[in-house]
C-alpha cells in the first residue's frame, strides 16, 4: 500500500523536524532554507528538499496540509512564496506566537485555510540535530480558534498534534498569545536577569550556586537570537505583564527595605504555584475528559474558547 | 570499639536531620524542640532528645561540635541555652544567612570557638521526614573565615562538611551574604513573581505552562514561611541586589516598548548563564584541586578568603 505523505513541513528545525520524526517519512516532506538542515534530514531517511517551489506544488497538487516552521523573521518570505505557488493549501504553523503570524496569513490573503497552533515544547538547543520524535509527547498544542476558523483545517491540525502525542487546547491568538507571555517569555526575562544578577557576584557567587539558581536560569542557556524571536514578536502582551511584575517586585521590595518583610508577594507566590501543581496533577490523572467538538457545527468555536479558558484539552469527535 | 559522638545537632529539620543521617547514629546526638521530630530521628536509631540543657551539657563534657540547624527566628533561644549549659563548645551553624548569626553569636559572648556554616544544599520539603544522607554529596558548603576565626573549630567544620560528602569554599560572612542574595534569595522573589504573574493568567496560561515556567517556578513551592526566614533576614544584601534587578527590568521593559528590543539583557544573561554552566563543568572536572590551608597559621584567613573569591574548593591539610 502507498501512503500518500499528507503534511508537508517548511523548516525542518527542532519543532519543524521533530514533528516529521513524529509522524515519520512516509507521512510528511518538506523544505528547508539551509542545505546543511535539508541533508541532514536527507540522510535520516525524510524528503526534504531547498526547492520551495517545488515542495508547494506539491503541496498543492495533494492537498497536503503546510506546517510553517520557520522563525517569525522567516515567516513571510515564506508566507510569499506560498501565496505564488500553492495559495489554497490547508495551512499551520509552530510559532510562539499567534497574532502576528495571523496578522502576516491576512496579509498574503491565505488567512481562508489557515489556523495557527503553537505545542508548547522545545529545548534550548535547535536544529535537526536536536530534534526529537518525543518532543510533543504529553505537551499541549495549542490550536487556535480565532474568527472564520476553517473546521477541515482546524480538524486537521488537531488530530495532526494528536499523531504526535499531544494534548489539544484553544484559545484566540490574541488570548494565546496574552497567557504565553505569563506562562513564557516573562520567564525567558527573569531567567536573563537572575543569570546576569548572579555572574555580578563573580567566581563565589557562581561556586555557591545550587539547584535553585540552576533551574531559576536554565532557559538563560537558550541561544539569544532565539529567545528575543520568541519573546520579541510578542510585545504588547508581555510589556504588560512585565509591568505587573515590576509592580510586584517594586512592592516586595519597599516593603523588605521598609518594614524587613517581602509581603504578600510570598504567600501568593506559593498559592499560584501550587494552583500550577494541582492543574498538572489534574492534567496527569486525566480528571476531566477532553472536550469533543464538531468543527463547523455551530457555536464550535465558543465551545472550544470556552475549554480552552478552563485549561481543558479539546478533541475533534469522530 | 566505642565512638565517642563527637557531633551534637540543634533542630533535626531537613539541613540538621540530613546531616546526622549523613554522619550516622555513632558519631551524632542531638535536640529537638519537636517531640515529633525526635521521634521520628529516635524511631530511625538515632540518639536525640526534646531535652536541650541536657543536651548541651552532654556536648560540653564530650568537646562535641555544636551544629545549631534551627531556623534564624529560633536561634537567639537556642544561643541563650548554649550560653546557660555550654559556653565554651565549639560551636557551628548550617543557617542560610551568616551575617545575622554571627550578630547573635558575638551578643551571646559565644564567638570565641565559633565558625559560621552554610551548606548549599535543600530542597522545597522540610522536617526529618525530608531528610536524605546524600543531601551535601557533591553541595559547596561555606565555611566562614571571618576575623578572629578559631582555627580548631574551622578545621572541625570543614571535616564535617567533607564527612558529608560535601565540598568546602570559604569566605567571610559579609561576602556569603552578598553572594547568596544574588544565587538564592533574589531567584526566591523572582519564582515567586513568575508564579503569580502565570496564574493571574487563569487556567487557559496554568494548562499552556511548560517546562520553562515548572523550573522557573520551582522554589516558589517551598513553604512561605521558609522562604521568608531564608531571605528576609538578608534584607540589606538582598534589597541592593533587587535594586539592579529591577534596573535591569525596567531597561528591557523600556527597550521592548519603545524599540521593540528588549535590549542587552539577553546577551548578557546568556553570557552570565554560560559563565555559570563553566563554572560548574570546571568543577565536576575537578580541573583544579582545593586550596590546602593550615588552619591558624599566618595568613590562613586571607589564603581562605583568596581561594573563595576565586570560587575555589578548600580543604584543611594534613
């Protein structure tokens, strides 16, 4: 039997490429910008390729369902070249953010079979050489559920993350891309700034360094360039909760200098960890079945916006 | 053979209980406030008491070294009690602030065979039943080398420590402080800042956290009132460092609103994260061997405090 490879991957980085090892080589080809990542994807038995053109016809000519990949910075190079050659595909994308990749789709006009998704994996190292078939194995996918979402594509793209071990959730980009600068990129800002702090310190300070400090700062071992194209693209989101942060801290701090307390922020700082804890255990004991949702039947993208505010995974039925 | 219990541990919690079981039942006895606590420690084989004059006297009799492992708000009871029945013990700490202790220790007229300790070991648990032999296995423990250090009591708590498994660096107290303000307390605020800025994210953001916010989030697990007795008490320390910390938040906050960049911070963060990564591979290598002292001859304390500046292991010769 010949299995027609049904998802086409542009980008075959840790996401991009983990997702192919996933799903494996008779269910996906792809492209990749540098020759370097295209071979090394080659020789581990994938169809990849540095023809674009090419790989979109193809795409095209199968209907196959187009993962964007790439970094933000790359994406509407590609976005271009997309609308030329294969500009009716059932279309995706694994980046962090989902208002400006939706932003960009509107703009080449492909926003009609398009729906954003973002598993909420990765490591601090890139690269095919990083990849990992496991990488999406009980993460949570994201799958968007914004206005005009097309059902086929959005049932697609779900049960594209269910292949690869994940668990499905949605939102809005836009209230995606609000939690994830929260749960995220503010983390990706504190890590800097604790990492930065404790080298201030010198050679004792880095020779005291325990756990604490270990995993307060290990997304800081992330590569630059690639912490600020996932934090950056998200601005107006995390400006604001960086400004409820360092209203926080300016609070914990007055009140250390002042009245040698660091105030509420400990006790609500541990009652919010502790309400993470118990979401994870809730999650790992699968409390609550996944919500089924018909997409395309009415009111399906309030049912899922409604699953995803609960933090409840989301699943197409059927 | 007979052993003489040569250690005598004040409050068998996670850092006292861990370093009788790291020790074994012949070379320890101990106090503790809690009868359940020493129960606990008795049920397990080990010598200790809710009895703390008696205690004491033991310890003054047998020449123990006296490991004071209650938390900072007990210690000046627990100082009162060894000025009353054993004035003249050699005398240690395993708290996470030096400066403080050392305050109480000189009031008490008790710092004449007095050497502050800090191992830099935990975990977000606490009490005897929290306990692990191998908890200092490979930890840095800080021996202090403040003016007027007894050179005996210094040797005898850096053997403890090496008995534990663990490693010794040195410094004086004022040093530690800065030091731990920068690798611990101020990476306490910020877990706790992260957690709670996540969970005002609702649980759509506590269902979308990943990796990154469950390391970053870790210690903010940890008991409220532990956390408060780890850092509070290093308030002038910890304040001078949050003040660069919220400098350099603010910078990145500015950046990122105005210029859509969130600046320097990210290289220099990883810069510090990678120093730090260094710093520890330099170390599990052993590329460089400990720092002999002679404890008390001319100098030892300089040699001690070179040797920690330089983020160097020590180890008392011969």
């Amino acid at each position: 039997m010949t299995v027609t490879a049904d998802v086409c991957v542009l980008g075959v980085g840790l996401i991009g490429g983990s997702l192919m090892r996933a799903l494996g080589p008779d269910r996906t080809f792809g492209w990749n910008r540098s020759a370097a990542g295209a071979g090394s994807a080659t020789a581990a038995g994938f169809d990849v390729t540095t023809d674009l053109p090419t790989t979109l016809r193809r795409a095209a000519e199968t209907d196959a369902l187009v993962v964007v990949g790439v970094p933000l910075p790359a994406l509407d190079a590609v976005l271009g070249a997309v609308a030329e050659h294969a500009p009716t595909v059932a279309l995706t994308d694994v980046i962090s953010v989902k208002g400006p990749v939706l932003d960009a789709v509107r703009r080449r006009g492909l926003d009609g079979r398009f729906v954003g998704g973002h598993p909420m994996a990765g490591t601090a190292h890139s690269g095919w050489d990083a990849t990992d078939p496991d990488l999406f194995r009980g993460a949570t996918w994201l799958v968007a559920a914004d206005d005009d979402a097309d059902p086929d594509t959005w049932g697609r793209v779900a049960r594209l993350a269910l292949d690869c071990g994940a668990r499905v959730t949605s939102a809005t980009s836009a209230d995606h891309d609000g939690a994830v600068a929260r749960i995220s990129h503010l983390g990706h800002v504190l890590a800097e700034a604790l990492a930065l702090a404790g080298s201030r310190g010198g050679d004792l300070a880095l020779a005291l360094a325990a756990g604490s400090f270990r995993d307060g700062t290990r997304v800081a071992g992330t590569a630059p360039d690639l912490v600020r194209a996932i934090c950056e693209p998200n601005r107006d989101a995390l400006v604001e909760v960086l400004d409820e942060c360092l209203v926080d801290l300016g609070a914990a701090r007055a009140s250390l200098a002042e009245r040698g307390t660091l105030g509420p922020l400990v006790d609500d700082g541990n009652r919010a960890r502790r309400a993470y804890e118990d979401a994870q255990t809730d999650r790992a004991g699968r409390e609550s079945r996944p919500v089924e949702v018909r997409p395309g039947e009415a009111g399906w993208l309030e049912v899922l916006r409604e699953a995803g505010a609960a933090g409840r995974e989301v699943t197409p039925a059927g």
